[in-house]
C-alpha cells in the first residue's frame, strides 16, 4: 500500500522543484485512470472527491474505492476530501478512510474561516493526516466572482489556522474550459513573502501550461488542482466511444473505451508539472 497524507508528497514538492497535481475524480473509470497514470509516470498523485463527486457516491464508498487504487500501485496516493464545507463533512471523511481534508471556508469571515478550520486541522492532525484551507474566494466560470487572496489576510490565516497547505485566489477560477487568462505572479509573491506552508491552485485547468511548469519549478506553489481538462477528455472520448456503434448498449464496454485516453491526459498533466519519476 502507497497511501499518503498531503504533507508526505507536498514537503518533498517543495524541496525539489515540481508540483503534485490533485486530480478531481467523478467515478471509477476516471480515478483508475489517474491511478495508472501515475504509475506510468512514477509519480505521486492526489486523487480528490469534490462536492460532484459526492454527489451521487457516499464518502465510505469513494474511500474504499480510492484506497484500493492505492493498493494495486507502489507510488504516493493521497485520499483527499476536495472542499469539505462542514466539519462533519470532513470528520466522515477521516471515517472513510481518506488521507487528508480539505476544509472550504472561504466564503466566511477572516475570524470565523481561521476558527472553523483550526478545529479541522487539529482534528486531522489527531488522527494522523492533513489538512488543507482556503482564504480568499476562488470563484467559477459563468458564476460566482473570484475574491482574490490578500497578502496580509494569507499571512495570519497560515499562522494561526494550523493547515498544512493553503489554497489562495490569485486570479484562477474554477471551471474554466480555455487558458486565455494566467495567475498573477506578483500576489503570489506577495504571499510566499509572508507565508511558509506549500501553496495550492485551485481550478488548475485554466492557467496556462508554460505558467504551470514554471510555478512548479519556482515558486512554493506545490499543488495544482486539475479537474475540468480531464473532464473534457473523458466526455470526448466517451462521445466518440458511444457514437461509434449507435447499437451498443453495455455501458462496460463503452466505459472501458475511456481508459486510455483520459490516462493519456494525466500522464501530460503529471510531466507539466514536472513530477515524473518523484516517486
């Protein structure tokens, strides 16, 4: 078994210049496919249940899903609750197995996300995993507005909320289909200037690749949340893989039709942020 807690694969991130990239699963065919791509690739991997995902699965049944994938590979798989917004949220997950939680209170008071979240981590940390916050507010495409993280606010959030890692709002946006836009570098210096916990993107799938690579390598940005490009490679494949052969019915055929390319995605996912081999 290869099951890792956030701060296992992230310390090491830093350390050596590369980024690990925190894959969002919807099912199974995606999150095996990740698991392989970063066996392939010799890398580790977070493999993240979001609010989507958990949707139409329960947290104890993506947790056994998940941890199995870690036993049929021999690199870093880290079992992460993606925007838990409740402790009870992430209490189950701790229940379910997973790894590490992150907790979401983004959208509360400066006093009240350092508090809620400090209680979070304490718990993770009691139990032996990791814990990830957020200050600022990163938004959606179409939707809700981002609120970009400030420097001063970052600083204290980092010292006094206990997370492992600290996802920040520095121009990335959830959901996002095309990579016109880019981070803004400066205020993520401004953060790493007061700050020393591994940073984390959100809504990894708009930036541009070249800035990608270059963050992994230089900065203390250690995470990279990638969802939405992957998505796409599924839906395209399971498209073509349904249009195919409009008489086929058996949905495990036409799944198994998935595999190779969203692995094929990943893996580019993984070498761009330069963790190949890391494992």
């Amino acid at each position: 078994m290869t099951l890792a807690t956030l701060t296992q694969v992230l310390t090491p991130a830093l350390r050596e210049g590369y980024a690990v990239p925190g894959l969002v699963c919807l099912g199974w065919e995606d999150m095996r496919a990740y698991a392989m791509a970063a066996q392939a690739e010799r890398a580790p991997v977070i493999l993240q249940a979001g609010p989507s995902c958990r949707e139409h699965t329960p947290l104890p049944v993506l947790g056994k899903m998940m941890r199995n994938l870690a036993l049929s590979v021999d690199v870093p798989v880290v079992v992460h609750l993606d925007h838990g917004y409740t402790m009870d949220d992430c209490a189950e997950a701790l229940d379910s197995g997973f790894t590490s939680v992150m907790f979401d209170g983004s959208r509360k008071s400066l006093a009240d996300n350092i508090a809620e979240t400090r209680a979070i981590a304490d718990m993770a940390h009691a139990a032996g995993i990791s814990c990830e916050g957020e200050i600022g507010f990163v938004g959606y495409a179409g939707g809700a507005a981002s609120d970009g993280t400030s420097p001063e606010d970052a600083a204290i959030f980092a010292r006094e909320s206990g997370v492992d890692a600290m996802a920040i709002s520095v121009g990335n946006v959830h959901l996002q289909q095309n990579r016109e836009g880019g981070l803004d570098e400066a205020r993520i210096r401004a953060i790493e200037a007061v700050t020393q916990v591994p940073l984390v993107i959100h809504g990894g799938s708009g930036v541009p690749d070249a800035q990608r690579a270059a963050l992994a390598a230089g900065s203390r940005v250690a995470k990279f949340n990638i969802g939405t490009e992957l998505r796409m490679a599924f839906g395209a494949a399971l498209r073509e893989a349904v249009n195919r052969d409009p008489a086929r019915f058996d949905r495990v055929q036409i799944l198994k039709e998935t595999h190779d390319p969203v692995m094929t995605a990943a893996r580019a996912v993984i070498r761009g942020l330069g963790a190949s081999g890391r494992a």
